[in-house]
C-alpha cells in the first residue's frame, strides 16, 4: 500500500508507505509538510476529530477549481478573518447573502439634527448607499444624504 501526491507536471512531492514518508521535492518539519511546487489531489481531509488546516506562513494560498470551489460546513460556522481587506467578486453573476439573521456590524452612522427624537426600546435605521457603494446608516425617519462625509 502506497500514498502518492503529485503536482500539476506529474512529478511526485510527496509519497507515503509502509517504510516512511517521502517528500522528494520538499522537506518535512515535525508534523507539517512544506512543498515547493503545487499539489494536486481530489481530497484532503483531517483524522476524525482533528481540525484540517491549510496555511501558508510565508506565501499566499489559493484555492481553484474549474467547476466551482464549495466550503461546506453543514454542522459548524465558517469564519473569514483578514489583516487586511477581503474582496468578494464575481465577474459574471450575482453576489448573493442568504441567512435568517443577517447582519452589518461596525456600520457609520450619519448624523441627522433633522430628525425628530423619539422613545423606543430599539433604535432603528435604515442603510443608505454612496455612489461608491460604501454603506452608512441614517435613523429611520431620515433621508440619505449622499452629500455626507461619509461618501468622501
């Protein structure tokens, strides 16, 4: 019995068997494995119980596929953390959220002296859209302003 991974030129970078494991391309460190050219596998998956983790320390990471790149998590939450910014795109089609509680935290909120207090348990707004495409918010009875300096 033999595990064999090999990237996109047909060249093994990695290969497991009763003797060892192999990295011919690469260098294995501790439990982790580093590769210096591309893999290519229909599946990778953690031991039972085991978190899988892709990363990249030094380099960034890409997922591609032809037909489409699925993340599925039908028992748990999926979380996108970036230092910096996270673009999401499609050249052809829509961008779509679909969720029972959706929700835009961190929002600006434009200030409106226009706007008649009133008491309520819960503050409602409503969102307003720059010409840039930023968001902001306005109280519920107020207009958005796309003069604001939110839209600078």
């Amino acid at each position: 019995n033999q595990f064999t991974v090999k990237n996109t030129e047909g060249t093994e970078v990695l290969s497991i068997n009763r003797d060892g494991i192999f990295a011919p391309r690469g260098k294995l460190v501790g439990s982790t494995i580093s590769v210096d050219s591309a893999v290519q596998t229909p599946l990778v998956k953690s031991s039972a119980g085991s978190t899988l983790v892709l990363e990249s320390l030094t380099r960034s990471l890409r997922l591609s596929g032809n037909r489409g790149v699925f993340i599925d998590s039908p028992a748990g939450g999926i979380n996108i953390n970036s230092f910096q910014s996270i673009h999401i795109g499609s050249t052809h089609g829509k961008f779509a959220i679909k969720g029972s509680d959706v929700r835009l935290k961190n929002l600006p909120t434009a200030n409106s002296s226009t706007v008649s207090s009133f008491n309520s348990p819960h503050q409602i707004f409503q969102v307003c859209v720059c010409e840039t495409g930023k968001l902001f918010l306005v109280p519920s009875r107020s207009h958005c302003d796309v003069n604001t300096n939110l839209c600078k």
